[in-house]
C-alpha cells in the first residue's frame, strides 16, 4: 500500500500526537500515526506493557504490526511511558484509545477506563490540546466528557471530539491507514481541521470523511456492529430450518447474496460471532437504550445474541448425537481464536465449544496456529497440542471451529491415517462437503440436515 507521509510546512511545527491506551486499539493507532510521520507518544498504565513496546515487542497476534512497531521504535518516531504528566504537556493531539468492556454481571459497558483515562489526561494538560476519543462508548458519554475536561481544567482550551475506530482484527493495519471512512463528531471548525491534518493521507486517497455531532459519531459504531451481528445470526437463524428440513445453506447465502440491496458478505452460516466487539457491543446497546427508556427499540438484538450462542450448543449436540456419549472420547477442537489472523480468544464460539465439551467429559485437544497461549490462559486444563498431527492422533471427532486457511486447505488424506474415526463438524462451512463424504467419513455442517450414518460410537475409520 502506498502512504503519504505528513511532512510540515517550512516554519510549522508537526502535530504531537499521544495514544491513550496501547492495547489492540492504542498500540495499532499509535504505530500507524508514526508510519504516517508523525511524532507519537503512547501511555498505558501498565509498565510491563510499556517495557514491551518500548522494546518493539507486540503483545497480540496483528500482521504487519510487528514491523511497524519495531521501524518506529527504533527510529525514536514511537515511544512509550505512563506518565500522564509527560503525556499532558508534550502533546497537541490525544487519542482516547482505552477499553469498554461488558460490566460484571451487566450487559452494558464499563466507563471506568475510559473516564478515567479522559479526566487524569485532561488534569495533566498545559497547553491548548484536542482530545479525541476513538474507544467505543455508549451514546452521551463525549458530550458528558467534555462537560467534566473543561470542569477539571479551565486553566486551558481543549476541545473534545470523537471519531470512532472500525477496525477489523487481522486486517488493523490497512484499516488505519486506508479506511474506508472517516467519522468526526463534535469539536469546532479549527479542531476538525487539526483531524483532517492528522489523516491528510486517507484524504488524499479520498476516503470520505463525514462531519457530524458527538452523538451520531458514538452511534455510528454500534450501529455497524449491531448490523452485522444481526446479518450473521439472520443466516444462522436459516440454518437453523435447512438443518430441520434439508437444504444447503450456502447456496441459500449464494443466491440471496446476490441481490445487491443484500450483500453476500457475512452471510456465511456457522458457529457464530464472538470476540471482543460485536458481543459486548450489541449488548451495551441494549443497556443503554434501556436506559433511555426505549426498552423495545433494540429489543429484536436479544434475539440476535440467542440464535448466536445456540450455534455453540448446536455443534456440542451434534458432537454428542455423533459420539452417543462424549465421557472419555478424544475430541480434536481445530481453532480457539474467534476469526482467524488473530490470537483473540474473548467471546470466542470454539473456546466455548470445547470448553463445553470437556466440561460433558470429553478428552479435548486443541490446535490453533495463534491463539494457544490466550486460550490456556482461560481454560489450562484442555490439552493444547504442539501441532495439527498431535491434536488429531486418536481422535474420534476432528471439529473445525476456526477458518484458518491451512484448516481449510485440509484433505481427507491428511487426516485419516492420524483419527481413530472418521467422523468431523465443519463448523465454518469451508469444506467441500461431498470429497469428505466421498472419501468415507462421516461428514456434518452447520447448515445441513444431519444424517448420521456412524452405527457405533467410536467406530475405527
């Protein structure tokens, strides 16, 4: 990809730009600001991750940001501290890039962080800044913050706007320095000119760059994921009937895809949505509406959740019906991340299947190229095999539950010397479905009317 660096007039000092935050959100802004030129100070209240990013070390799974880190890094371009105090007079432009996850027991979205990051940032402001919130907020919260920066710092102008992130794991890098749009809402004429500086770039590619008001820009990213959690669990809420009545769901998707009012996008039947985003997104919408009194508005995306995680016991039952009994039976789980090119585990649907499937009794074991590590850190007791032939050695039942291309590139003939039975769920709906049958195994989709044609559980291959 082709980037224009930010290069300042003769006479005019470059924008300092901070990052809030270096989590997936933070650490990727802050690394893609400084391969646009910039100068970018990034702070996390963590010191171990600040000693791991300082050293050009990326703590998650994101491809091409390793490289990005470790160029800027090196170049003194990026660095890191915890120091709100160094943060607050060094920079002109400060990114809020800190998490909102899912409350304790509640579904809607914890502002601790947020807050808190906003209001010790805009104590620790010496100069006339901007504030710019990226992180992902209920609708009212930055015009609440805003009211609260000028209360705790009148000494000083800051303005305070938000441009919410899109980004899409495993694609972090191109959609921070191509997006595919950009949102600005609030701030005053000058302060939305400081923006457009920032992504001269983008602009200079014509991305579009909408300007609107604080609460349409808070909105504008739920609402994305609220419509696309909702198109994924429409095709599911399909499977559901072709797997009752017979049919093939993706030819379903196929055929409805292409009407172009439709979109054939994310209509890819399967186990469901989860990660970090989408789950707690939708549900945070709901609270917050509830909270408006508008209880009913987004009533139809507890529905939306439902269908999502009864695709999880979908594929737990027919593991069951296939096995008969799963006490005792080696169960191969191809997949924790909840998409792939990602090591995220959070709200991940294969995690949550095989953790199921242990808790029924059944010898789990896992492979994934990338998500091992985060996976054991949330459920060490699975096994976690050291490659793909260690996980399906034995196994009675292989289930794909993570689109990784070398699980999708998978042929009957590599698997079946290693299985004790060959019996698989594809659970993404990426395998050709009649070479598996052809070759002998006992082949089931979500999507499809089971036929379950194993006489015995554990039947040898």
């Amino acid at each position: 990809m082709e980037i224009v660096a930010v290069i300042p007039q003769e006479g005019i000092m470059p924008l300092r730009i901070t990052v809030i935050g270096t989590g997936y959100l933070g650490a990727t802004h802050a690394a893609c600001m400084a391969e646009l030129g910039f100068e970018v100070l990034g702070l996390d209240a963590d010191p171990k991750k600040v000693e791991q990013l300082s050293a050009g070390i990326l703590p998650f799974h994101e491809p091409g940001l390793p490289e990005l880190l470790r160029e800027h890094t090196s170049s003194g371009r990026l660095r890191f501290t915890t120091s709100y105090e160094e943060a607050g007079a060094w920079g002109d432009v400060h990114f809020i890039a800190v998490g909102t996850p899912q409350k304790a027991g509640d579904h809607a979205a914890d502002m601790t962080y947020v807050d808190n990051a906003t209001l010790s940032l805009a104590r620790c402001i010496t100069k006339d800044a901007l504030i710019v919130g990226k992180s992902t907020v209920p609708v009212g919260t930055a015009r609440r913050l805003r009211e609260l920066v000028a209360q705790v710092n009148p000494d000083v102008s800051i303005d305070l706007l938000w441009n919410p992130e899109f980004l899409r794991e495993g694609f972090a890098v191109k959609d921070t320095l191509t997006p595919d749009r950009l949102v600005v809402g609030g701030g005053t004429p000058e302060a939305v000119a400081v923006l457009r500086e920032v992504y001269a770039s983008a602009l200079a590619s014509d991305t579009p760059f909408i300007v609107t008001d604080l609460e349409t820009a808070e909105l504008v990213k739920v609402a994305a994921n609220a419509f696309l959690a909702t198109k994924i669990s429409f095709i599911n809420a399909f499977a559901e009937v072709t797997e009752h009545v017979g049919g093939d769901i993706r030819t379903l998707a196929d055929a409805i895809g292409l009407d172009k009012r439709i979109g054939r996008r994310f209509l890819n039947a399967g186990v469901g949505f989860g990660g970090g985003c989408l789950p707690k997104d939708i549900r945070a919408l709901q609270a917050r509406v509830s909270e408006l009194g508008l209880d009913r508005t987004m009533r139809f995306l507890s529905e939306v959740d439902e269908i999502n995680l009864r695709r999880r016991e979908r594929v737990v039952h027919l593991a069951t019906e296939i096995l008969h009994e799963l006490d005792g039976r080696k169960i191969t789980v191809l997949g924790v991340a909840f998409k792939p090119n990602s090591d995220d585990v959070r709200d991940s649907p294969a995690l949550d299947v095989a953790a199921q499937l242990f808790n029924a009794g059944a010898d789990v074991s896992i492979y994934d190229p990338e998500a091992m590590n985060n996976a054991r850190l949330r459920f060490p007791r699975l096994n976690y095999a050291e490659s793909l032939d260690e996980a399906l050695d034995g196994s009675h039942l292989t289930i794909l539950l993570t689109e990784w291309q070398e699980f999708v590139q998978l042929k009957p003939s590599h698997l079946e010397h290693l299985v004790e039975s060959k019996a698989l769920i594809d659970g993404r709906n990426v395998l050709d479905h009649d070479e598996w049958i052809e070759s002998g195994w006992h082949f089931e989709s979500l999507g499809r009317r089971s036929e379950l044609v194993l006489t015995e559980a554990g039947s040898g291959s």
